[in-house]
C-alpha cells in the first residue's frame, strides 16, 4: 500500500473515531433524568451511541464510496479483481467487533450493577422479606449504588403498587393510604412491590429510565430513588386492553415537606375511615 | 436418490398451472412470490391504517378494539404471510433444485402440500375480522390477555398460525433434503450456492423451533376452549413460562426471516459487482454460528418479565455475541464491492439499501440486548424502529432486490431499470422518514402498541405517517413495472446478468425438467475474473444451444 494511501485511511479513522466520539457526548435524545440510576443509563447510552454512529458512519461510508468509486464506467466491460477472500483482513474483523462487544458486555455489566441490578432482592427491605414466605417474588431492578444499599434496606420506603385494566393503585402500608397517583420524597429509595389483578401490564417511567412488568400471580418489585422534584408519568407499557393508551398514571416527586403534607392529608382521613 | 420429474403431460400448462396443485418446484416457488406479495399488499393496508390512526394523538379513527384487531393483523400477516413465505418458500423453491443441480425438490408432493396449505390459513385469519373480529392481543399473543379477549378470534388466529407454521416445517424437511440428498454428483458442499448455506441453516432453526411454538400455541388453546391453567394465573398458570416457549421460537424465527435474505444478498453481490463473493468459507461459518446462538438468546425479548439477574446477564453477553458472525457478513459483503464492476442497478441499489438498513438494526439491536439499556425502551417505538429496520429495512428490501435480479429468469422479460431505481429512491426515502423517527419516540416516552398518545409527539408521529405514505405510493411505480415489463419488456436472453449460477445457464423461463440436456456441474459459482470459469460458462451456454437447435 503507497504510504499516502495509508495516511488518508489513517487520517479517516482518526476522524471517524472522534467524530463518533464527539456525537456519542453530546446527544440529547433523552428526556430528563430523575432518578439515582438515570444519569448511570445516560453514560451507556453516550457510550453505546458513540459506538453506533462510528461503526454506521464507518460502513455507509464504505459502501458509498465502493458504490462510486467502483462503478461501471462508460466503456469499462469484464469482471473485477477475482479476489476470493484475505485472511488477515478476515481475522481482523473477526477480532475488532468481538473485542467492541466484548467491551460493551462488560461495560453495560458494570452499569447495571451500578443501578443496583446485581443485588439478591431477598437481602432489601423487610416487606419483601415476608413475602418471600408467602410467594414467589420476581427480581425487578433495585436502586442505588451499591454502598448505599445496607442503609436502604432500613430506610427505603415500601409502596405496593396494584396494576388492573386501565388503572395503576397504590398503597402506602405504613398511612394505609390508598392513592391512585404515587407520591415519592425526593432522594427517598423507593421500594414498589407490584402484582396485577389481571393481565400483565408494564410500569414505566421514562424519567427514572426504569421499566418492570407488573405481572398477575407474581409479585415484581422496583426500586429506585428519585432525584429531582417535578410530575412525571407512569406510562403502562404491555398490551393490556383496548385503552392500554390511556393507562396512564403520574408520579409526583416532592420535598420531604410536601411529601409530608400530603401523606399527613391522606393518612388522617383514611385512619379516619379505619 | 432418484430424481424426481413431474411428467408435462399430468400438469395444466399455461396460466391454469399457477392456481393448480403444481409439482413443479418453479411453480411453487412463484406461487408463493405472488400470494406473499398480496398478503403484503394485505399487510400493507393495514399499515396505512396504523399511520393514519397515529397521525392524531387521540384515538379517533379506529374503535379500540379494531385498532388492536388491525395490530394484531398487520404483524401476524407480515410475519408469517409474507417474509417468511418469500424469502423461504418463494427463492427457495425456485433456486434451490437449481443450485443443487437438480430437477425437482425432495419431495415435490409435500412442497404443493406446503404451499397449498397458506392460502387457506391467510384467508381463514383475515376472514376472522369479518366474521368474529380478529385475534387483538398482538402478534405475540401473551396470556392471560389472550385468554381474557374474545375467544373466537383467538382460536382462529391459533388454528391459522399452527398452518402456517406446519407449512413452514414441511418446507424446512423439503429443503434439508433436497440441499443434502439431491445434489448432482460431482457437487461438493463446499461450493454451493451461498443461498443454499443459509437456507440449510434457516431449515435447521425451523426443523428445532416451529414445533415449540405449535406446542405452545396448543397449551393456549386448551386454556382458552378447554380451561385447563398452563398460562391461566387464575388458575395456577404461569404467564412468564409461555413467554419462553413463544421467544424460544420467535427469535429464531426472526434469523429465519433474514437468514435467507443474506444468502440472496449474497448472491445478488457478487453478479452485479463482477467479483466472487469475499470469504465463503466464514461466510458458511458465520451462517451455522448464527443458527446456534440464535438458539440461545431468546430471553432478551423478557428482559422486564422478572427474569432473575443471572438469565438477564446470560442473555446480554450471548446476543451481544451474535453480532459478531454478523459483522462478519456485512464486512465480507463490502469487500465483495470493493475492487468490482459495479452495475448501479436497481438490484444492487436495494442490496446496498438492505446492509445500510440493517446495519443500522443490527447497532440498535446490539444497544438492546444490554439490559441496562432494554429496561428504559423495551415494549416502545425503539423496539419498534429496530425491527423495522431488520425486517422491512433487510428483508423486504432484499426481497425487492431480489425480484429485480430474478425476474429476467422468471418472465423471459426484463424489468424497467428507471422505474426500478426510481422506486428504490421513494422507497429508500420513505422508509427511513418512516422509522427513524420512531426511535426518538421510544426514547423519550412512547410505549408502542398505542392508539394514543402525548400530544407532544404528534409532529414526530406525522412525520413518521408522510414516511409511510412514500412507502405506500413507491409500490406504485413497482406494481406497474412488474404489469408492463411483463408484457412490453426488453427480452431477456438466458443470461442476461452473465451470471456464473447453474439457474442462469437455462433458457428464461426454464424448461419444466430445468435444463434441456444435462445439468451442468457449477463448481465455481463466483468463478468473477477467472477467465477459465467465464470460459466455461460460455462453452456450456454454447452447448445448451446446439442441443435446443438439434
Ligand atoms: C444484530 C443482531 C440483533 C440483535 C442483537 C437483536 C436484539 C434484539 C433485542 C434485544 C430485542 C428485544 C427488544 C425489546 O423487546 O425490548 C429485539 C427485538 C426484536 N428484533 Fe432484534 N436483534 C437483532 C437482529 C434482529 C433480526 C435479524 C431480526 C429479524 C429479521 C430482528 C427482529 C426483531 C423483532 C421482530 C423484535 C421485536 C419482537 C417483538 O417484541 O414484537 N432482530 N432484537
Ligand atoms: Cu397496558
Ligand atoms: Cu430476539
């Protein structure tokens, strides 16, 4: 290969590889982050786009350009160079792409760690304790990092989230609250222990980054910590019904004081009513 | 092994011999091109009605129920009804004995069987809309709400899915045994046709996979007519179990919808590239490592089901893993390019669409298969933009590359190349406005499945409607290529593309025993720029014409 040859393709690479680099940084396609793990999920997502755009720029590229420079031109006739196969190139992209995959395997094993998805759900908070007597519980994603994870199973607040066609109910044990939006204390970990009365449905919040089917028969738990106070919605995401569209919710991150208000409000009339 | 001959005199000739039950492998395999393409036209329709529907965040056009009923169509139709028909059935039967060197199928009877039996079954499942309303819980059908919606529809779609899925089995045994009991003598393995590779591979994945989801699709009947509790959690059931059962097929299924479309990429390369394909033997490795990872990896679709953490790490590490025989493909397939005598036809065009398409895909889809990653955009319009991408991105568009290359071959006629790059242009254009989109939609809160929506995404959703409008208006162009070339089309000659394949070194269309005279040993066939082997493709196109003068 003629030395200048080299230099370009070097020089293509190198800008390629930035480039890509570049965008992977500075996308914005995701919508707030306002949970401990979400800022942990934007990481990947710069990562594994930055990736993605380097590898689509790199073979569109290609492509194109064999499409051009290789074309038939008026006046050109016969075959191409009858070249059947070149074993170190062969190897090489053998090699690169398992390494690449390898890289984001292990790399997107370390971020679901650090969103706490490697934690035994047996060892979190008590309630899910006890229900591990009764039944079978289905390991959702827990939250936090995981240092932080001895001191939640103490603090972590336990919700019980009911999923029916087209609604989500949730029940707060400790003010016997019933509520049909779920009110949360920012920087509080969450624990939601989630069943369905009927078919499966899917509690998502996009904010939070986080999903988990809310299944009949199987409790699911979900836990999380929200970090940044505001309304965001709770978007039922499995086919459930005709309205599966409208199965909506919203959850309501507040300050300690306004959580406090509002579970004071609540909790009182429903002592109340007890 | 004897060689099978549909004798003339016993067939219909003619037109009548496209609605008969023909033993002729090229009947059958155009049978199934042409019934696949009015599903797809079915299909399609459908479609526009989804758009349309989605034009508006609220839900307005269609009534809920439809709205699912249509859902449930368009993926069941396009998924079972149209690319794996076509890309198996339809290539497959008419390439294959070809490339074998032989002049029937194994089994010419279960073949017609095979096709015969998806008419009804496609017929059956749209008529179920009319009659009952249609099955309306997805293609996926997941217990318990495909208990709990109406029964009627639900057993209708059963009974046409476990057809169509026994249509697809016959096939698989037809094509195991033509590829490894039929071949000419003198035709090693190792240089075969690289379709007649994947489509081994593809058999295999039917063969192991169709009769774990007919089992399952049974269990689901019961619990719906019989109400035994297999998925019934009312009644002891396990709804996540059947969830592995559908995904142990249905992932395998998605590799049998694009496993033949790599092989006809790779046969469709190499012709209009002027260069043999780029490194055939890990090609052929590269096929079997997909049909057995493929096998593994069916959990990543459950990744939000309450799979334990250690399946969501297993299942992570083993998709991602599927990338890599992958990549291999693609690379070889632009070194296939590189260096050639490129033809910018419409073949080539929506062969080079395909590897950009699916590249793209096949990225997202990697990003998916990271847990981590899934739990944010599973069950959204992400999911909905990466298999668009594979599916209409990679296999319809090699369908349509492949109808270019061979519809020479099957008409005696060629196809308009203006018309055909032109639609190659709208539908290029069209599909990506369509779908690209759709993952920002994912990613920022838009479940799929949905007749309504945030009013925030409606301009986006639009946009992805004028996408699907373009795809809809480029059939247009296609439709009427395909119509006039039939009848005004320059003629095509055997060997119009110089094309080094034993189906070229007939005359178009072929005979009914394929070649008049023997059929010729093709040990090389991406013999490009030897000129040994161009030699002797032309002696033999030479001898095939002093036996028809004779
Ligand atoms: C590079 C290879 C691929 C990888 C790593 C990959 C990965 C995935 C993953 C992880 C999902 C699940 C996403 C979710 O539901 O949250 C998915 C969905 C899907 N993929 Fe792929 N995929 C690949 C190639 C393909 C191919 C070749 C096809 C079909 C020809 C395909 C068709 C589909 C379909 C139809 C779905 C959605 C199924 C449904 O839920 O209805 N994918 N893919
Ligand atoms: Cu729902
Ligand atoms: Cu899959």
């Amino acid at each position: 290969m003629p030395i200048t040859s080299a230099i370009i393709i070097f020089a293509l690479t190198l800008i390629l590889v930035l480039g890509g680099l570049w965008v992977g940084q500075n996308v914005d396609l995701l919508p707030l982050s306002a949970s401990e793990n979400a800022p942990v999920y934007d990481e990947l997502f710069k990562v594994l786009f930055s990736i993605g755009t380097i590898l689509f720029v790199g073979m569109v590229g290609l492509v194109i350009y064999s499409l051009i420079k290789f074309r038939t031109k008026p006046g050109q006739s016969g075959d191409g160079i009858p070249l059947e196969g070149n074993l170190s190139l062969e190897i090489l992209w053998t090699a690169v792409p398992a390494v690449v995959v390898l890289f984001v395997g292990l790399y997107s094993y370390d971020i679901y760690d650090r969103m706490g998805g490697m934690q035994s759900l047996s060892h979190e908070g008590h309630h899910s304790q006890e229900l591990i007597n009764e039944k079978r519980i289905w390991g959702g994603i827990s939250s936090g990092s995981v240092e932080s994870s001895s001191q939640e199973s103490i603090t972590s607040l336990p919700i019980e989230v009911t999923a029916m066609q087209f609604a989500f109910l949730f029940h707060y044990p400790e003010g016997d609250i019933i509520s049909g939006e779920l009110h949360v204390p920012v920087g509080k970990p969450i624990s939601l222990t989630m069943e369905s009365k009927d078919v499966i449905h899917a509690f998502w919040v996009p904010e939070f980054r986080l999903k988990q089917d809310v299944i009949p028969g199987q409790p699911t738990i979900l836990n999380f910590t929200p970090t940044k106070p505001g309304r965001y919605p709770i978007i039922c995401a499995e086919l459930c019904g005709p309205y599966h569209g409208g199965m909506r919710s919203t959850v309501v991150v507040e300050e300690l004081e306004g959580y406090k208000a509002w579970f004071k409000s609540n909790a009182k009339t429903e002592l109340i009513e007890s | 092994m004897t060689i099978a001959t549909p004798s003339e005199s016993l067939q219909p000739s003619g037109w009548a011999k496209y609605f008969s039950f023909s033993l002729d492998h090229k009947v059958i395999g155009l049978q199934y091109l042409v019934c696949g393409f009015i599903f797809y036209l079915i299909g399609g329709i459908l479609a526009g009605a989804i758009r349309i529907e989605l034009t508006s965040p609220i839900s307005d056009f269609l009534t809920r129920n439809v709205y699912n009923q249509v859902l449930t169509l368009h993926g069941t139709i396009m998924i079972f009804l149209w690319i794996v028909p076509v890309v198996n059935g339809a290539f497959g039967n008419y390439l294959i004995p070809f490339y074998v060197g032989a002049r029937d199928m194994a089994f010419p009877r279960l073949n017609a069987v095979a096709f015969w039996l998806i008419p009804p079954a496609g017929l059956m499942l749209i008529t179920s809309y009319f009659i009952t309303g249609a099955a309306e819980s997805g293609w996926t059908a997941y217990p318990p709400l495909s208990i709990t919606t109406p029964a009627a529809g639900q057993l209708i779609w059963i009974v046409s899915v476990l057809l169509l899925g026994g249509s697809s089995i016959f096939g698989g045994i037809n094509f195991i045994a033509t590829i490894l009991k039929l071949r000419r003598p003198g035709l090693k393995l190792m240089q075969l046709p690289m379709y007649c590779w994947a489509m081994l591979g593809t058999s295999i994945l039917v063969v192991l996979s169709t009769p774990v989801l007919a089992g399952t699709l049974i269990l689901l009947s019961f619990d719906i007519v019989a109400h035994t509790g297999f998925f019934n959690p009312a009644l002891g059931g396990n709804v996540v179990v059947y969830q592995h059962l559908f995904w142990f097929y249905s992932h395998p299924a998605v590799y049998i919808m694009v496993l033949p479309a790599f092989g006809l990429v790779s046969e469709i390369l190499p012709v209009h590239s002027r260069k043999p394909l780029f490194g055939y033997t890990t090609m052929v490795y590269s096929i079997m490592a997909i049909v057995v990872l493929g096998l593994l990896v069916w959990a990543h679709h459950m990744f939000t089901s309450g799979t334990p953490p250690w399946m969501r790490l297993f299942f992570t590490i083993a998709t991602s893993f599927i990338a890599v025989p992958t990549g291999i493909k693609f690379f070889n397939w632009v070194a296939t390019l590189w260096g050639g005598r490129i033809s910018i036809n419409s073949a080539i065009l929506f062969s080079c669409g395909f590897i950009v398409n699916f590249v793209l895909g096949g990225i997202t889809g990697v990003a998916l298969a990271q847990v981590p990653f899934d739990i944010h955009v599973h069950d959204t319009y992400f999911v909905v933009a990466h298999f668009h991408y594979i599916v209409y991105g990679g296999s319809v568009f090699v369908i349509f590359s492949s109808i270019y290359h061979w519809y020479p071959k099957f008409t005696g006629r060629m196809l308009n190349e203006d018309l055909g790059r032109f639609h190659f242009l709208i539908t290029f254009i069209g599909f990506n406005l369509c779908f690209a989109p759709q993952h920002w939609l994912g990613l920022n809160g838009m479940p799929r499945r949905v007749a309504e929506y945030d009013p925030q995404f409606e301009f986006v959703n639009q946009l992805s409607s004028v996408g699907a409008l373009l795809m809809a208006l480029s059939t247009l162009p296609f439709l009427w290529n395909i119509f006039q070339s039939f009848f005004i089309g320059r003629i095509a000659g055997d060997n119009p593309w110089h094309a080094l394949t034993p189906e070229w070194l007939t005359t178009s269309p072929p005979p009914v025993e394929n070649w008049k005279g023997p059929a010729p040993l093709v040990t090389a066939p991406y013999g490009y720029g030897a000129v040994t082997n161009t030699e002797a493709i032309k002696s033999t196109e030479i001898k095939n014409d002093l036996e028809e003068n004779n």
